[in-house]
C-alpha cells in the first residue's frame, strides 16, 4: 500500500522540476506556506466597537438598535414633512397635476369663478366637491360641461382628494384620477390589437377601472358598435361595484343614453347625480 510522500520529498521534486525548467530553486519552506494560508484564531467580539458596550447573544449592541430605530424614525419624518410640502405645493397650483391627469389645454383654465352659468347648477357641482359621488352632466354642446366637469377635479386637487404620490420601490408617479374622452379610450383599446402593443385590453380596461376618480367625457360622441358598448360597462361596472367615483359629460340624456347605447350603463350612471344643463351654446356665442 503506497504511503503518503514527506514534506521533504514534496520540496525535493518541486526543486527537481525548478532546476529542470530554469527557475530559481530558492523556494521557502513548504511549512511556512501553509503556515501563511492558515487563518488565525478567530474570536467571537463581545464588544460593540462603536459605543464600547456588551453584545448580547445575537452579537447585538442595544445602542446601536436604537440608534438605527431614531435614525428611521426621523428619516420617516422627513419624509412626511416633504409629502406633505409637495402636496401642497400641487394644490397651490393645480394645472401641472391637472395636465398629467389628461385634461386638455383649451379646459385648463376651467373652473368654478369663471364659469358662465347658473349659481344653482354651480352649488349642486359644490356638494359633489365636499362629498363625492358619481355624476353625470347632460346637456347641449357647448353648454359648459366638461367646464363644470374640469372644475370638480381642479377643486378636488385643490383639497387634496386627487393627489399624487412617489412609489418608492420603482419611483414613478402615481396618481389617482385620470380624464380621457370616451372616444380616445375606445381608440386605446382598439390599438391594443394592433401586434406589437405592449399592452392588452384587459390591462387597459383594468387601468380605468381602477382609478380613485375618472372623468369620461364626450360619452355618445363615438360610433356605438356591440364591442364599445361592452368595453365601456365593463368600466364602469367595475367602478360602480368598487364604489370609485366616475363623472360623465354627454350630449345625451339617461334615457338616451339606455335606447341608444345600453340600458345597463344608464342604470349605472343613474345610481349617481344626474344634472340637466339648459344653457347655450357658448362656443358659438364667443
């Protein structure tokens, strides 16, 4: 049985293949290499190196945890104080949200001071501010609803009811209430056919489903075929069984809307506040 070669042997050959292909043969000590490579004892601390205080069985120093503990009990606050700055900061000056919401240039402007009509029809708008619920605003065009409509939601920014906030995990933007017209949404979901789209119907459908707060404006301005009709219930559906305020602005009114587009959506958006708007056509009057 072959027996385990002597230090002394190993460094003889290692000398033996140095000498053969012209290395130096000084070579130290196997003993001492090994020696080298071996770490040294290592002790388990039982002081904290920082506030020189006894560890605990978890190798834990007490000041350090609480150090820590009021290190993110201020970093917290912190932060509260700088949300609360910037929302602030927003409901100062609402037109910035107002435009990432989606609400065009030309109804920017668009609130209860420079509204043309009614203090009634303005006081009824008022209520739906301090307390929301579903609305819908019918009347001619040009009659000053999606003006009424965008005031709401400036009001609502205003108070801070629609606000913004920063995923910290991702660090986008999210936000609560979204506008759109009926027939830009229905043209988001046809695109999502189209190959390529990053995006399905079900993603968009569920995207405006779950919005705080959604204003639908111009419903009954799109060509009504059986798939927009099922694609706008199932919108509103959803928000009206998960009790998210929805807004609508239309030319048409509920029983209209029930004959010419669907009975279920006019018993959905009629569960809500459904004002009547008997005014002029603004437009043509500037």
């Amino acid at each position: 049985m072959a027996t385990e070669p002597t230090v002394e042997e190993v460094q003889e050959k290692l000398l033996k293949v140095r000498r053969e292909q012209g290395i130096s043969e000084t070579v130290k000590p196997i003993r001492s290499i090994v020696k080298k490579q071996l770490p040294e004892k290592w002790e388990r601390p039982t002081i904290c190196s920082i506030h020189n205080e006894p560890l605990d069985e978890n190798w834990n120093c007490p000041k350090c945890i609480e150090a820590e503990k009021e290190w993110e009990r201020k970093y917290e606050e912190e932060q509260k104080i700088k949300e609360e700055k910037r929302c602030k900061e927003i409901a100062d000056n609402p037109e910035p949200l107002l435009i990432n919401i989606g609400v065009g240039k030309r109804h920017l402007p668009c609130s209860f001071e420079n509204y043309q009509g009614g203090e009634k029809l303005k006081s009824i708008c008022m209520s739906v501010v301090k307390e929301p619920c579903d609305l819908v605003l019918t009347g001619n065009a040009g009659s000053g609803k999606t003006h009424l409509a965008v005031a709401i939601f400036r009001e609502w920014i205003k108070n801070q009811t629609i606000k913004t906030k920063y995923d910290r995990d991702d660090f986008t933007l999210l936000k609560n209430a979204k506008f759109i017209t009926v027939p830009d949404l229905l043209l988001k979901i046809r695109q999502s056919f189209s190959e390529g789209s990053d995006k399905s119907e079900e993603d968009i459908v569920e995207t405006y489903s779950s919005y705080s707060f959604l204003l639908l404006d111009d419903l009954g301005a799109e060509k009504t075929t059986e798939w927009s009709i099922t694609t706008l219930y199932t919108i509103i559906d959803r928000r009206y069984r998960e009790l998210k305020t929805t807004i609508v602005t239309t030319n048409l009114t509920i029983d209209q809307i029930g004959s010419q587009i669907s009975d279920r959506i006019a018993s959905r958006l009629s569960s809500g506040k459904v004002i009547k708007i008997n005014a002029p056509d603004y437009r043509k009057k500037r």
